[in-house]
C-alpha cells in the first residue's frame, strides 16, 4: 500500500508539475503565475481533483493492486525538470518513486545525476553504492565528482581510475583523480602523475582539452606551498580561459602567499571587490601584513639603525587596521593578535608583546606554534628564561603534534634559554642532536648544492657553549677545526674573540675583532667585541666612542646595553675594602729573649681604598686607609696609616703615586710608587716602592721601626688559565735589617666545568735576614714548598648575579735555618657573591698550622672582602 500511495503521490505531483515556474519561488507566487485568467483558475480546479481522485482510487486499491512502476513519459518530465532547474525537489520526488519502485535501476542511475546537480553529494554517493558494481561508465564519473566533493577521497580515487582505465584519455577523470590525490595528502602521488598527464611541452600544455589538468596542477601546487609555480599555473587556465573566475580569484590568493603584494592588488582590483567575499578580503589584507612583515625580517639583517625597522612599523600599522576590521572574537581576529606578536617581537617591543600576550591568555584562546615562539623570545629578552624555555617548549610540542618537523630557529633559541636558566647540560644534549642532524650542505648532490648556514651556526654555538661553560679546551678544539673549513667566517672569528677575552688575551681578541671590522665594519657583534676589548686594554676613549655609535643605531641591544652599563661601572667611584681577623687556637712559639709569644693572642687589620670617579679619562684620585692592632701578652698594639694618591692608566701603563703617614708622633710620612706594564697578553711586569711599607711585622712598628720596601713581580701567562709568576723583595729596615726574599708560584686549572673548577698553584719561596735579636720574627734563612688546590662550585648564577663557594687546602714544609723542617698545613672555605658588576663581597674562615722558629702554631682567621661600584 505504501508503494502504490506513493505512486499516486507522485501521479498528482506531476499533473500539478506544469504550474510549478521555479524550484525557487514562493508556492502563492508560482500558482498566481499560472493562474491569471478565469480559464486557468478553471483548469487549475481540475487538476486538483484529478490529482486527489488519484489519490483516492490508490487507498482504496491498495490492498489489491500491485506495485505501478513509473511511466517514462513520467521519468523524462522528472528529468526535464531537473534540467530546468528543479533539481533539488526533483531528487526528492525521485527518491519517493525508488521508495515505491527499488528495483528501477534507471532512475536510481538518474537520481545520482540529479543529486549531484543540486550539489547533494552525500544523496548521490549513497544512490550509488546502493546500485552495486558494473555501472555505465557516465554513472561512475559522476559518483567520482561527488565522491571528490563529499571528500571520501578514496572511494573517489578508486571511481576515477575505473574511469580513466576505460577512457584514458578522460581529462576531467585525470584532473579529478589528481583533486583526489591531492585532498588525500598524497601529494608525490599526484606530482607523479600530473606530470604523466600533462604533456612535457608547455606549448602542447596550452591547448583547450588540457585545461582541467592545468586547474588541477594549481592547486596542487598550492597544497604544496609552491607559491611560484601555483601562480605559473593559474595564469595558465586563465590563457585557456579567460574568463576563468575562480582562477582569477586564486591569482589573487597565491600572488599574496607569494610576497607579490602588487600583483594581488592589482588582480583584486581588476576582479573587483564584489567579486572577492568580505571574509576572503580580509584574509587577502592579512596576507599582505604578512607579507609586510616578511620584508621587515629581512630588512633586519640588510639595513643599519632605525631604519631597520621600516617594514616592521608598516606591518603593525597594517596588522592594527586588520583588527580592527575583523568582527570580533572571529578567527580573523584571533590571528591578526597573533601575528601581532610576531610583528611586536620584530620591533623588539618585547613588553607590549607580553602585555598583549596576557590579552590572548585571558580571552582563553590558544596561540598556534609560531606565536608561542614570539612569546619565549620576549621573555628570553626580558630575562625570564624559565618561561621562555617553557614557551619554546611548548612551541616546538605543537609543531610535532601536527606532524611537522622541529623548528631549528627555535630549537637554537631554547638552547640559549637552557643556558641562561643555567642548564648547561640540557643545552649541550640539544645542541649535539642537532649537530648529528644538519649537513654540511644543502640539495647535496645535486647542481643547487651551497653551503647550510644552519651548519656553520650549530658548529660556532658549539664552542660558545664550550666557552660558556669554561670547558675551555673544548670550545678551542671546536673553533680551530671550522676555522680551517671556513676561515672567513665572522661568527666564527666572533667566537674566537670572546675566546681570547675569556682567558685574560685581550689583544689577541682585539686583532680578531680588528680583523672582523675590515670584513665587514657594520657587523654588531665583531663592533660590540672590539669595544669591550678596547675596555679591557684601557682604552677608555675608543670604547666611549664606539658604545655611543652602537647604541645609538641599536639601542634594542642587549650587547649594546650590557656595554653601556660596563662604561657606567667604569665611571662609578669605588671602594675596596680587605678585612682581617686572626687568633691562636693552640700552641704558640716563645721568644728566647724576653720569654713571651712572638705572635700575637689575637690581631687583625683594614685595608681600604677608595677611588673617584675617573678624571679626564686617565686619572683617577683615591684615598687610602690601612689599620692594624693586636694584642700581645704584656702589650696592645695597632697603626693606622692614612695617604692620598692618584692614579694613571693608559692601555698597557698604569701608574700610581701616594703620600702617607701613620697616625703616631715621629717621621712617619712616606711615599709609595707603583708601576704595572703589560707589553702583551704573554707578559706582565709589576714594580712597586714604598718607604714606609705596611708590610711589616706590629711588634716592629711597636718598637718605632720602619721599613723601605722593593717589590718586583714578573708574570708569563699561558693559554688555557696557566701563569707562572716570579717575584723578588727587598726591604730595609730602620734598625739595620735587610730583608730579601725570592719567590715563584706555577699556576694551573686542572679541572673547568660548567659548575666545578679546580685549580692548583705549587709554590717556592725562600728568604734572609741580615740581624738578629730583633722584637719581631726574623730567621735568619728560611724557604717554603707548597701546594694548593682551589675547589670552585658555582652554586648559583642569574645573569650578572651569582654566588660561588670555595674550599683551599694547602699542604706543605717549612724549613728555618737552626729548626730544621716542619709542615705546613692551611684550609679555608669562603662564599663570594656578585651583583650586576655593582658590588662583590667575599668571606671565609680558615685554619692554618705552621712553625715559628720551630714550634708549631695553630691559627683561626675569618675575612671579609667588598669591591663597591657606587653607581
């Protein structure tokens, strides 16, 4: 009974059929078309009844009649209307006569046609699976189409190879089969055969059968982000069609993907705006911001100054209209903030980059990979480098997520944020894996092979990591070996600078640096080496001119800034202060003579300097304080010595003079000289007098005892923290003695980690006294053998910030003339803070046993050092 209603369902839809004007228009409007005249209205009314009388005779038959099949006047008034533009009400009237009639495989066949031109593909692909295999080959053609528009990519990859093995040369089957492949991410797939397809001559290609290929070929080449060839192709359908105009819409789209801001704006404006939808003319204006900001990350590295930044300050500009263009909270909204941040990072405006950051984090949106890298850039610049490393983290997580490879900009950035939150082990296992990955080429093998830069800049890094973390042999090892490949190379000349300055070689980093800036004068980094090493070698005029030209044309850099804060360190008064405290803990020697200590029950001293600020360049005045007092058995000592001085420094020569006396009656005024030359960074000689020396036992100031003093120091410094130093010293007292002594210390570090160092100096020493019977310790020979090993953990560091301890053990012997040989035996642990080159402060206790005059005497100290910039 179904059936047979639906038949008679059908039967008065067709007899109304010819009063239906337009699938489209209103149902009241359609019949007042038709029905304008009395006659009509008439023939109308019968109609109607025809159709309900049809109706009528189907329920009261039903249960008797068999199924009625449909007429194929009937089918072809279905299809004409189909063709009239009824198609989406002509399918469903379709589907109600399968319905009645499931075996009518004609009208099944058609109704695939029908649905697939009211664009209902779902419809048409499920009419045809309901028909089984074997179908005529135009029936299969068009399921393939609506496969491909319903985007079941394999199913309709499977349609249009059944096609194209029946008509090979079916070029809308091979252009489909190509859309298919391409939908389905196959992309060498459909590269492989386009080309199979498409003759190799691009004058054959330009013939008018060939023109599904070619549409097909430009958007291939756009999945692949092949911008060029894209825009070759769709000027190509538009040659065999000119009035192509979706072509002319892709131009459009692809010459702005391709940077080609002109073309687009031209073929936007030949099409016209109302040809371009609002959504896709505000893609097109993102694009051009891009587009903009692409030129601003080139003009980076091309241009010098301000003036870097031109492109970049266009792209915000464009990036602001663009927001304020998008509806809110749409996705075009939502990424023009987002490529805000990177136009932001660009301009190094890293503070509104985090604020508008903070925006995106409150409206709980998820920036995508690329501005989450902005994000940790910011934050490195910033120095915060625990969210930057987390940020690049998360950066590169979503990259993997969706399939692609790791970024190696970022990757490069994160092992800098690895060493700036002090994980240096992090960032070396980074850096190695990249290492093991690059090549030393790009298209190797091939006629487009050159040299990958990304290569030579994991190479260089390589060694700055060595370098930064003291493994000092290393980071040289690495230097000299791609120095070989790539001599020329600035980063890597760079790097061998901070090298130099980094073992105390400060003219052997300035020719490095010197020769960078004949290369290339205008490269920061060789610009930024060469002042601080000017710093370094006092010349402090050179340096001041050089900072004041760097950071004017970058003052964004953090290079610049960290040099503009060592001049204003430079220039800042400062104050030194030594501080010591000593007592017996057991033991003591006994002067035969007078039968009491020779060494005081408890002693300690102040040594002080304070400097101006510099004047006239050179010169600075300085005000020194030194005080010493101890207790004896029988009698409490102390001196005070005051002086004012002035000092001279110019590159390789400093000198200083200073007058003084001690705050007691008598002739205590003196005067002390001093000279240091440093002809190179193998040699440094030091030469010192004074005639009223503090370097002198209390008891024999106590006594009313002076001394003149000589000094003289040579050093050989050796690559690597290596030194052997000599020195010689001669002093005359005021009660006859003369004092000689002759020393020489090997310095040497064993150990240089990121964290952990140890260095070792071995020590010789040996003196005379020419009387006897003094108030004061005086053998008459006496030498020394030692060794000392300095354990260093740098327990924390935050940039300029950090605090490192120690542990110094000394183990030697002692031998007095007339007392033989003793050990000696010396441990101190001390704290060193720093702070942003403003201050230092070092403090300790320490234990030291030793004999005097052959008894042996345990001593406890603590100390206290302060190196004060007062900026």
């Amino acid at each position: 009974m179904v059936r047979l209603f639906s038949v008679a369902y059908l039967g008065s839809r067709l007899l109304f059929s010819k009063y239906v004007v337009n699938a489209n228009t209103n149902c009241t409007e359609r019949l007042l078309l038709r029905i304008s005249t009395r006659c009509e209205k008439r023939r109308f009314v019968q109609l109607i009844t025809e159709a309900n009388l049809c109706l009528l005779v189907a329920i009261f038959a039903a249960s008797a009649t068999p199924v009625i099949a449909l007429s194929a006047a009937d089918h072809d008034r279905l299809i004409e209307r189909a063709r009239n533009g009824e198609s989406a009400r002509v399918i469903r009237d379709m589907q109600i006569a399968l319905r009645a009639d499931p075996t009518n495989t004609r009208l099944r066949r058609d109704a695939v046609v029908v649905a697939n031109w009211a664009e209902d593909h779902d419809t048409a692909v499920g009419e045809y699976e309901r028909l089984g295999p074997g179908q005529p080959l135009y029936v299969v053609s068009v399921a393939a189409l609506s496969y491909r528009r319903a985007e079941r990519w394999k199913p309709a990859i499977e349609a249009y190879r059944r096609v194209i093995r029946d008509e090979p040369k079916n070029y809308d089957a091979q252009a489909g089969l190509v859309h298919s492949l391409t939908g389905d991410g196959q992309l060498d797939s459909a590269s492989a055969l386009i080309d199979a397809f498409l003759p190799s001559s691009l004058r054959e290609r330009k013939q008018k059968q060939y023109l599904p290929l070619v549409e097909a070929l430009a958007m291939l080449r756009e999945r692949q982000e092949r911008w060029a060839e894209a825009l070759g192709a769709w000027n190509d359908v538009l040659e065999l069609d000119p009035d192509f105009a979706n072509a002319k819409v892709a131009i459009v789209f692809v010459a702005s993907r391709l940077g080609a801001a002109s073309i687009a704006s031209d073929q936007a404006k030949a099409i016209g705006a109302p040809r371009i939808q609002p959504d896709a003319q505000l893609r097109l204006a993102q694009d051009r911001t891009a587009y903009q900001m692409r030129h601003g990350d080139v003009q980076l590295s091309l241009d010098l100054g301000l003036a870097r930044f031109g492109w970049t300050d266009r792209a915000l500009a464009s990036n602001e209209a663009d927001r304020k263009a998008a509806p809110e909270n749409s996705s075009y909204a939502n990424n023009a903030m987002f490529d805000r941040l990177i136009a932001l990072r660009d301009r190094v405006r890293m503070d509104d980059a985090l604020k508008l950051y903070e925006e995106i984090k409150a409206r709980n949106l998820k920036p995508p990979p690329y501005a989450l890298s902005a994000v940790a850039d910011a934050y490195l610049y910033n120095r915060k480098p625990f969210d930057a490393r987390d940020h690049y983290l998360r950066a590169l997580d979503g990259v993997a997520q969706a399939g692609g490879k790791p970024v190696e900009e970022w990757q490069f950035a994160l092992i800098y944020a690895y060493l700036e939150c002090e994980q240096w082990q992090a960032a070396s296992d980074l850096l190695d894996e990249l290492l093991a990955k690059l090549r030393p080429f790009r298209f190797e093998k091939s006629p487009l092979q050159r040299d990958n830069p990304e290569f030579a800049r994991a190479r260089v890094m390589r060694a700055l990591l060595d370098l930064y973390g003291d493994r000092l042999v290393a980071s040289k090892a690495w230097l000299d070996e791609f120095l070989k490949l790539a001599p020329h190379d600035l980063s890597a000349r760079a790097a061998l600078g901070s090298w130099y300055s980094a073992n105390s070689m400060p003219n052997h980093a300035s020719d490095q640096f010197l020769r960078i800036k004949a290369e290339d004068p205008n490269y920061l980094t060789g610009r930024l080496g060469l002042a601080e090493t000017a710093l370094s070698l006092s010349r402090w005029r050179e340096a001041r001119i050089a900072s004041k030209e760097i950071i004017a044309e970058y003052p964004e850099s953090r290079g610049a800034q960290r040099l503009s804060d060592i001049l204003r360190t430079h220039d800042s008064p400062t104050l030194r202060l030594a501080t010591q405290m000593t007592w017996p803990v057991s033991g003591g020697a006994r002067d035969a003579a007078e039968n009491r200590p020779s060494r005081a029950d408890r002693d300690w001293k102040i040594d002080a300097y304070a400097h101006s600020m510099p004047i006239a360049e050179d010169y600075r005045l300085y005000a020194h304080a030194f005080v010493s007092s101890a207790r004896f058995s029988s009698v409490d000592g102390r001196r005070e010595r005051f002086g004012l001085g002035l000092e001279r420094q110019v590159e390789s020569l400093a000198l200083a003079a200073e007058l003084h006396a001690d705050r007691r009656p008598g002739n205590t005024q003196g005067l002390s000289l001093s000279m240091s030359y440093v002809p190179s960074d193998e040699w440094r000689a030091r030469l010192s007098v004074d005639t009223n020396s503090t370097d002198i036992a209390l008891r024999a100031s106590l006594a009313g005892i002076q001394a003149r003093q000589f000094s003289f120091s040579l050093d050989r410094r050796y690559p690597l923290l290596r030194n052997l130093n000599l020195g010689l010293n001669y002093a005359r007292y005021t009660d006859g003695n003369v004092r000689s002594a002759v020393s020489a210390t090997w310095h040497e570090r064993w150990i240089s980690q990121p964290r952990y160092k140890l260095d070792m100096d071995f020590s010789l020493y040996a003196s005379r006294n020419t009387l006897l019977g003094v108030p004061y310790f005086n053998p008459v020979r006496d030498a020394s053998i030692d060794a000392t090993l300095v354990g260093e953990w740098l327990t924390w560091r935050s940039y300029e910030r950090s605090f490192k301890q120690r542990l110094i053990g000394t183990a030697g012997a002692y031998w007095q003339e007339d007392f033989g040989t003793l050990p000696v035996l010396s441990i101190k642990y001390e704290h060193e803070w720093e702070r942003q080159r403003a201050w230092g402060i070092r403090y300790g206790i320490g234990w030291t046993r030793r004999p005097y005059d052959g008894a042996q005497e345990q001593r406890a100290q603590i100390y206290l050092d302060v190196d004060w910039k007062l900026k």
